[in-house]
C-alpha cells in the first residue's frame, strides 16, 4: 500500500516540485493550499506523514501544526516544516509547535527524498 503525504503548501510551484519528486518515489500526494484546508484533509485521510509550509495565507503553520496536535488520531503522525524560514530559531519554534523535523526551502531534489523518509516511523 502507498504511503500517504499530505503537503500544505499556498504555492503552486513548490507544490508541483513537491509532488512530482514525491510521486516519482511511489508516494500518494494529497495537498492543501491553506492552513484550515489541511487540518481538514488530514483528519479525512489520515497521512503517514505531514509536510507543511509555515508562511500560509489566514493561518500560520506554526498555529497548523498545533491544531493538528490536538487531533488524537494525528498525534504520532509526523509533521516535518518546509519553509524558507532558515534564521536561528526558526527549527526550534516549528519543533516547538509539534514539528518532528524541519526541511529548508529551496529543497534540494537530490537529498529531498532522503530528508522526507527519514521522519516515516521505523525507517532510518
């Protein structure tokens, strides 16, 4: 069964690098182009792990992954950061809001996959 990625992202260019990579590597993308929009799909569908922009438009991602955090069903899920934030203490403030693990945009296709498998429980 394919493992399912849900990506919370509000730009279609990262959105589509993001998924194309993803699904090249045999994952089922799901996305959501808002903050409020991914606390509702994940509840839905329920992903293996949770990448998530932090600049969003209504809701930040730091207040999406502590929303998310309060859904038991979602509380072991992984939720790994992309963003462009990359100042001290930016990792720590996301990790903070219930981030497991922090990856900076621009990401990097050739390491990308390997940042993203390393959050999915059980695989190191």
């Amino acid at each position: 069964m394919k493992k399912k990625i849900l990506y919370i992202e509000d730009n279609e260019q990262n959105l589509y690098l993001v998924r194309f990579i993803l699904e090249k590597h045999g994952y089922e993308v799901h996305a959501a182009m808002d903050g409020q929009e991914g606390i509702d799909r994940a509840a839905t569908i329920l992903p293996d792990l949770i990448l998530l922009d932090i600049q969003l438009p209504l809701m930040d991602g730091y207040a999406v992954a502590r929303q998310l955090r309060t859904n038991p069903d979602l509380a072991k899920t992984p939720i790994v950061a992309v963003t462009s934030y990359a100042m001290a203490g930016d990792r720590d403030k996301a990790l903070g809001a219930g981030c497991t693990g922090y990856i900076e945009k621009p990401i990097n296709p050739d390491t990308f996959m390997q940042q993203v498998e390393q959050h999915f429980p059980g695989q190191q």
